[in-house]
C-alpha cells in the first residue's frame, strides 16, 4: 500500500480540515469526476471518483480518520496488522452527505447514471410537453383570435387503457429485479468493496414485464394520432411569447400526469404599422402647406377606422404626436394599452411645372434675408451658442 496517494492530498484539504470542509471537497470533486460527467475517458474518471470516494470514506470516519493519522494506510493493510477496513457501500456513503436523494441528488443533471445506480423508473411518469409555432396576422396579435392547429401526438391506447398488456391480461413483477427496476452489484477495486445499482436489462428499469402485449398498440401502450385544437391566441400577444396548453401534450406513464403543449407565435409584418412592445409606430406623410399653416389631419388606425388630428403651424419634419390608449393591449392586463406614435414625414414635390417653381421663388423672396441666407452650418453653430 505504499503506493497509494495521500488522503488528505487526494481531497485537496489539509489535515486540520473540519467535517463541512471535507463534505464540501468531496462533493465538488465527485461531481467533477463523476464517469457520466466525463464521457470522454469513463474509465480514467471511474477510477478517480473511487479514489476519492475511499478517501472521503475513511476521513469521515472519526476513528478511521484517526488511525490513518497515527499510521497512514498501514492502518488498513491486514498483512501489517491494521484493525480497520476500507470497505464501504457506494449508497451508504452516499445517503450519509445527501440524505434520501443519494446520487441522483447530485447527479441529476447528468442523466442516466451508467454504473453507479440509474434513477427508478417504475413509478408514474409525467409525459412529455409538445412544441409548435404557429404565424398569425399583425392585427390578430394585437385584438387577439381563435385559430384551428392539427397536432400529431400519442394518446393513450383505448383497447389496453395505457397497460401495454392485452385485455384480461396483466404486467407481471420481474423476478430478476423482484419489481424494483434495478439490479445491485458489489465488486472489490483498490481495496475497497463498491456496490453500485443498476438498471435492470430484463424489464429495462420498469420493474413489470408485459408477456402478453396488447395487438392494438403492440405493447406500448399508447398510439400516434392527429388531433385539430381550437387555439386563442389571447389579446397583445407578442412574436416569440408562447401559449401553453396544458394537458395536451404526450400522455403520462402508469399513471402520470399528462404533459402540456407549447406553441409559440409568430407575427406577420405589416404593411404600415409596426410594433415595440405596447407601442404601435405610422410614418404618415404631409405636405409643406400643411406643416407650416396647420391642419387638420386623418390619421389611420389599425382596426381600419380614423383619428382626427389637428397639427400645428410650423410642425417640423420628424415631428411625433402620441395618440394615447390607440396602441396594443398589454397582455397581463388589457385595459392597459399602449399608444400609437405618429412620425410626420414632411413629403417634397419631386417634379414642378414652371408656374409652381414661380411661386416657389415668390415664396422664398417674400420670406427674406433671414430664411435665406443662414446658412445649415451657421443654424448648427447658433444652436451651441
């Protein structure tokens, strides 16, 4: 045994590390090394993660802690006269740090567990949510609307009531695993004895074996379908927000709860509007004659209906008006509604007959020195003055 790594240096703590302190070590590394985590080199990590479980093993242990400290792994050598045993059972260990979840608590994440003890399987299962995108029109989005969607899913078998088993017939407890769905193993690595669980490869985890499946959906239980479902997409809706339906998704396992479906919305562009969150935006352009005299204006709704505006003498180009309350609906709460923001764009003639260049040049002279010869940058310098 003079070969083996230090304990204290194996968990990369000193020897005046306190319990929490090796707790803390030991679960930050198992995670690390942990085969499912490193699916590149399984057989590299399966032996570092039981070298660092022997070493947390022994530390946590008071007395083992206390004779490794007074005679190293002497301490476990039977052939040297140690009294103490590196013997330890991987679920134990594991309960002992993370109460009743065991590995799964901390492995969760990583899937199946590969050898060191797969997740039960044999109690009801929740089935799975479905997704789907569905595009609607600007102004559907906005007043909301009904829509008819065809879904392809499974639904539970009516002929075996989602047993799997034919009718009159039952799922049978599998003897290999007595019902349970796993299999354990205890094997002796590096001194130590690790029992590791298993899913067991009779029942595949199920913990039941259908010896009679039924003709109807051959034994799975469920069959594939083509549903139509009346959708509402509701008021304010935006592109990329979804809608969840629940219970319309996969149906659960022996008795799970049925999953939902998700269907995320897409919107249509729309010729003249456009949208930022509650807001609605309109480019709508006037003429000069209108910017500088004033006017009163028409200003298009997206419902197909008018807003009479009165715009100002001397409206600048880029100028916006808000219109309260004509925007969209706030989704959560949809007496809040958002504004339409109006740019006037300022049009310019692009060709002139000859008696309207006059009265351009009328209107310029009339104007003056002052509208004429200030020039943009000098209006630009002004500005900073």
């Amino acid at each position: 045994m003079a070969d083996k790594r230090d304990y204290y240096e194996i968990l990369g703590v000193n020897k005046q590390a306190s319990e929490s302190e090796l707790k803390s070590a030991y679960r930050k590394l198992a995670k690390q090394y942990h085969p499912d985590a490193n699916p590149d080199d399984v057989k590299g990590a399966e032996t570092k993660f039981k070298e660092i479980s022997e070493a947390y093993a022994v530390l946590s242990d008071a007395d083992k802690r206390a004779a490794y400290d007074n005679y190293g792994h002497a301490a476990f050598d039977p052939a040297r006269g140690g009294g103490y045993s590196t013997n330890f059972d991987m679920g134990d260990l594991f309960s002992s740090i993370f109460g009743g979840g065991g590995i799964d608590e901390l492995f969760g994440g990583f899937g199946g567990m590969g050898g060191f003890g797969g997740r039960r399987r044999s109690g009801p299962r929740r089935g799975a949510d479905l997704q789907m995108r569905i595009q609607v029109e600007f102004e559907d989005a906005v007043f909301g609307t009904t829509r008819e969607v065809q879904l392809q899913s499974h639904d539970t078998c009516d002929e075996c009531k989602g047993s799997g088993a034919k009718p009159g017939t039952y799922a049978q407890s599998c003897g290999d695993c007595g019902g349970s769905g796993q299999v354990r193993a205890t094997q002796q690595i590096l001194g130590a004895s690790m029992t590791t669980v298993r899913e067991c490869p009779t029942c595949r985890g199920e913990g039941k074996i259908i010896k009679e499946p039924c003709q109807k959906c051959r034994g799975v239980g469920k069959l594939r379908s083509t549903k139509t479902l009346t959708v509402t997409v509701p008021k304010g809706i935006d592109s990329g927000q979804s809608i969840r339906l629940s219970g319309k998704g996969e149906p659960g396992e022996k008795g799970g709860q049925q999953g939902d479906l998700l269907i995320t919305i897409l919107i249509k562009p729309h010729k003249v509007f456009a949208r930022q969150g509650t807001n609605l935006y309109l480019d709508l352009p006037i003429t000069f004659v209108q910017a500088a005299l004033g006017d009163e204006i028409s200003v298009p709704l997206l419902d197909g209906s008018e807003e009479k505006y009165v715009i100002k003498a001397g409206t600048q180009p880029g100028s916006t008006v808000h219109l309260r309350g004509k925007g969209v609906p706030s989704l959560r709460n949809n007496r809040n509604v958002g504004d339409l923001v109006v740019t006037l764009n300022v049009t310019v003639p692009t060709s002139l007959n000859e008696k309207q260049r006059e009265h351009l040049r009328a209107f310029n002279e009339a104007m003056g020195d002052e509208y004429n010869k200030v020039g943009v940058w000098d209006k630009i310098k002004n500005t900073f003055k």
